[in-house]
C-alpha cells in the first residue's frame, strides 16, 4: 500500500510539475522526459522524470547512464523484468520499485507479459548539463 502511495504521489509530481514531455524512444519502449528540474539547493544536479512504456513483449536494450545519475523507478502498470550489473533477473509489479546507482550497468529492461503493456516511472537525480541520460550498449 505504502509503495502504491509513493508511486502515486511521484507520478503527481512528475505530471503536475515542469512538465515537458521530450520523447526519447529506443527499441520497443517509448521513453518520455515528463519532468525536468534544476534542483535549487543543490548546484549543478537537476530531478528528470522519465516515463518508460512498453508495448507487450518489449524490451530496451542493455544500457548504462551517466555516471552522475542516480535512478529509482517505480512501476505504474503491468510488471517489468529488471537486471542491475550481475545481480538476478528481478520481476518488478505494480506498485513496486527499484534503484540504479552510479555506474551501474541495466542488462535487462523489458515487459515481463506478451499481452500487457506495462509503465515504470524513472526518477533521476544527474549533473544539469547531461543531454543524453541512457547510452545503449553498442
């Protein structure tokens, strides 16, 4: 119940904020920037929400992030299949949430259902001047 609430309340903030929805798909997976903030009392880093939507049986590909960035994702709806550096493969639902540290390496991001879609709110705490947020494995 506490995590629904704290999903809930992030996805208000994120759509009732600074809201600029910049689309940044990849792969099988819309990804939007739906909140981009210069955090006041700490120069330099800036709050961007990333809403990520997956059709049935989508996937992102394997990625990192800024070295800067600090991630927790929360998913909204359906379950997402998760897997952090060489950590298990997680099934996340909705409601529940996980975080990405600095450096570290998603290997798997994807819609644990073929006839679902399924959302995850990213929230991102990164260096203001990062453009791009994910870089994809090569």
């Amino acid at each position: 119940m506490f995590r629904t609430f704290m999903a809930a309340t992030a996805l208000t903030a994120v759509l009732g904020g600074a809201a600029v929805a910049h689309d940044t798909s990849s792969g099988d997976a819309k990804v939007t920037i739906v909140y981009d903030q210069k955090l006041p009392n700490v120069p330099g880093k800036s709050m961007k929400g990333v809403l990520v939507e997956y059709a049935p049986g989508g996937t992102s590909p394997a990625h990192t992030h800024p070295n800067s960035a600090f991630i927790y994702a929360t998913v909204l709806e359906g379950a997402i299949r998760s897997q952090v550096n060489s950590g298990p493969v997680t099934t996340y639902h909705a409601g529940e949430s996980f975080s990405e540290f600095p450096g570290d390496h998603h290997a798997v991001s994807e819609n644990a259902s073929k006839t679902e879609p399924a959302r995850l709110l990213a929230v991102f705490v990164v260096d203001t001047d990062e453009k791009n947020i994910t870089i994809d494995d090569k």
